[in-house]
C-alpha cells in the first residue's frame, strides 16, 4: 500500500476514534453491502429477444459508442464494472437477456436453460443473480397494458411470462447460492383522464394473484413488486400505483420494490423505508436519479442518496434492505455509468456507517437538538476520502480517479472497435 494512504487513513482513523467511531468497524460492515448492478445500464434497455425499441415509457437518451449488442460483449463490459467496484455484487438481468442459440422463444415460454450461460458467468465470478420479467418491448404491450389488459388472453400471456420468471429466479438462487430477487414492474397506465381506475387494478391483483400461485422456497427465490407515479404516455394513471403495491406487499408479505425515481420529485424514499419495513420483511431499493423527471440519470453521491444511505444504516436495516441500481445513460461511457453510480452508492453507506449514530440517538432522545445538527455538521468536516481511498486499496482496486484510465483504454481497445 502507497504511504501517503496509509499515513492518511491512519489519521482518519484517530479522528473517526476521537467520535468513538471505529473505522474497521465500519469497513468490515461496509465489505458486507452488495450491490446488483443493472444490466441495462450496458445497452440502453435494448436487450436481445427483439429488434424493435424500447417501449413502456422508460427512455435512455444519448449515443455513446461502444453500446453492447450481444451477451458476450455485456459480460465483458460488466466485467470491467465489476473490478473496478470495492466489494462483492451481483448483477441484475432481465428477461429480455436471455440467450437461445438463435432458436425463436416467446416471453411465455422461457426457461432456466435460455440463461445458463449468465449463471456459469455470474458463479463464475462470485455474483449473486437478481431477476426482472419484461413487460415491455414486446408486440402483446403495445396497447400500454400488459398483466392490467382488459383482454384475458394477452393478461394470461404475461402471467405465464410471470411464472417463468420466477422459475427461472428459482434456479438463479440455487445455482448461485443466494436467493434471487424477481422484481415486478409493468407500465400499465393512461396517458390521459381516465375514467376507470379500479377495473385494472382488480385485474392487475389478480394477475399478480396467479403468478405467486405456484409456492418457492424463499431461500432461492422472493418476490419483488415494483410502484410507479407516471411514465412517459402514462402521465395520468398508473395501475400499479405505490398505495397499491404497498398494500399488495403487506398482505401477501413482498418484498417492496421503491425506486427513488418514482415519486413526486421533492418525495424522498429515504423516509419510507423506516415506515415500510413496520409492515414488510424485506426491502429492495432501486436507487436512480431523476432529473426534473423520472429521467434515470446515473446516481451521485448526493443528499438523497446519502439519506437513503443513512435511513438503512441507522435502522439497523442492512439485512433487510437489498441495494439495486436502476439507471441508464447512453451519452457517456455506459461503464464509467455504472462505475461511478455504484462508487457513489458506497461511498454513501460508507460515510454511514462512520457515523456516531447511538451517542446521535441519544443526544436526539435527551431533546438536545442544538448539539445534534452541530455534531451533524461537523462531521461533514471529516476525512472520509482518506478512508475510502484505504478501502479502495484493501479491495485491490483502483484509488481516486486511476479506474478512469483502465475505462479509457477499454474504450479505446474494445469498444471504439464495435
Ligand atoms: C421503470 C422501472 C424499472 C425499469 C427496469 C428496466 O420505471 O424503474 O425498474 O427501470 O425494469
Ligand atoms: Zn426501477
């Protein structure tokens, strides 16, 4: 290890001590937070059982070159994300990556087998698998309504998509290890004044009825449900709405998918996961950027995210809580995307967890709220880059701004060639 990070962490560490913060401490529990990257993030929500484009009211902007256009290039992409990344993670797939051998599958017919290849990877590499049906991009969504359609046909269509799905998340888990989380969002809405609101959301608990029918061990596979305020063509009305997909997850104990894009703009999740977590087992974060919208910008270490950061960390919710990254950028470097959205999101558990958060909780219950927010500020003062820059050292990755350089010429030798 470079002197001057170690000289540097070892002055941290005294200052952390000087709060009664254990820096170790905090690392070790910080090694322990996993993230599951999106593998969207690769090549713009394209995915590889169709040619057409993107539908469901999600939109990734910008046209970077080097998009990745087959599983293999997808891998190999993720692969560099991955090493640049302190920590252990695991990867978020969905349906729509599968693989076939050029043999023609329906959405209602997939199997664990179409994404062997991602499991040997994801062992292969010590990943744990997370998992999404596709409920877009497809000829049976194009009216906008998928598991909400008011034809039984196409909705019987999609719940088999459903059950598929989980079947598949089954095999992840137990391949891997580690359970799966198979995450449900379809983008079922109106575009303008509706008149029935009700009618599809019968059907959509339905549908979602049937698809958790079939009973799987919750060791290798849990259910996740997924809310939204709007999307584009559905700014009036979404069927799966957050009153009620948080009140499907409470009564049939889901796991509560929120994604920090889809609320009211000045709406933070952070608040939420203390509230839900009362009412549900598990949590899972889909954390996102939006920018005046929805607009899945790659995610900053900013305010936001750092509550969120410090609302898991304080209520002790680490085990409950499962971090998932949910944005994709097409106009920079899609791996400096993921790179720099996931440093991002640990360095915001990182700053966390060096937190005195009991001696805060007592000064909080003993009413002394002048010397909570100057003890809050004052710890903005403290030396966390020189902690992190040991992280990054004891993970054996890059330190400061050199994992640019190894995305730079990746860039150069890899994909300016695609
Ligand atoms: C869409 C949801 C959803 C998607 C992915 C691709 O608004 O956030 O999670 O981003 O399934
Ligand atoms: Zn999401």
């Amino acid at each position: 290890m470079s002197v001057p990070i170690e000289k540097a962490y070892a002055l941290a560490k005294e200052q952390f001590a000087e709060w009664g913060v254990d820096t170790q401490r905090a690392l070790d529990q910080l090694a322990t937070v996993s993230l599951s990257l999106q593998c969207w993030q690769g090549d713009d929500v394209a995915g590889f059982d169709h040619d057409g484009g993107l539908s469901g009211g999600i939109l990734a902007t910008g046209n970077y070159l080097g998009r990745a256009t087959t599983p293999e290039e997808l891998r190999q992409d993720l692969q560099l994300a991955y090493r640049l990344l302190p920590g252990q993670h695991r990867l978020n797939l969905h349906a729509m990556y599968l693989e076939t051998e050029g043999e023609k599958v329906d959405r209602d017919a997939i199997e664990p087998r179409h994404f062997q290849r991602w499991m040997a990877w994801a062992k292969e590499h010590g990943l744990g698998m997370d998992f999404n049906p596709t409920f877009f991009s497809h000829p049976r969504a194009a009216d906008g309504f998928t598991l909400a359609h008011p034809d039984a046909a196409v909705r019987s269509f999609w719940v088999d998509h459903g059950k598929a799905c989980r079947r598949i998340g089954e095999a992840m888990g137990a391949a891997l290890g580690s359970p799966c989380i198979t995450n449900v969002w379809i983008p079922d809405g109106y575009k303008d004044v509706t008149i029935d609101r009700s009618a599809p959301r019968r059907r959509l608990r339905q549908s979602l009825d049937e698809i958790f029918s079939d009973p799987i061990d919750p060791t290798l596979q849990l259910d996740a449900v997924e809310a939204k305020l709007f999307g584009i063509g559905s700014e009036s009305y979404v069927v799966g709405s957050h009153e009620f997909y948080l009140s499907y997850a409470v009564q049939n104990q889901k796991v509560l998918c929120l994604d920090s894009g889809h609320f009211h703009p000045t709406e933070s999740i952070a608040d939420k996961i203390s509230s839900v977590l009362q009412f549900v087992d598990q949590v899972l974060l889909h954390i996102s950027r939006g920018v005046r919208w929805d607009s899945d910008h790659v995610v900053l270490l900013s305010d936001d995210v750092r509550s969120i950061a410090e609302e898991v960390v304080r209520g002790g919710f680490l085990p409950r809580v499962h971090v998932g990254l949910d944005f994709f950028d097409a106009s920079i470097n899609r791996i400096a995307a993921w790179v720099i959205g996931s440093r991002a999101v640990l360095q915001a558990f990182m700053i966390a967890l060096l937190e005195p958060t009991e001696r805060l909780k007592k000064i909080e219950t003993a009413f002394d709220y002048t010397s909570r927010l100057s003890m809050l500020e004052g710890l903005k003062a403290m030396p966390y880059g020189a902690v992190w820059n040991y992280y990054c050292t004891t993970q054996n990755v890059p330190v400061g701004m050199a994992w640019l350089d190894e995305v730079r010429t990746y860039e150069k030798q890899v994909l300016a060639k695609r």
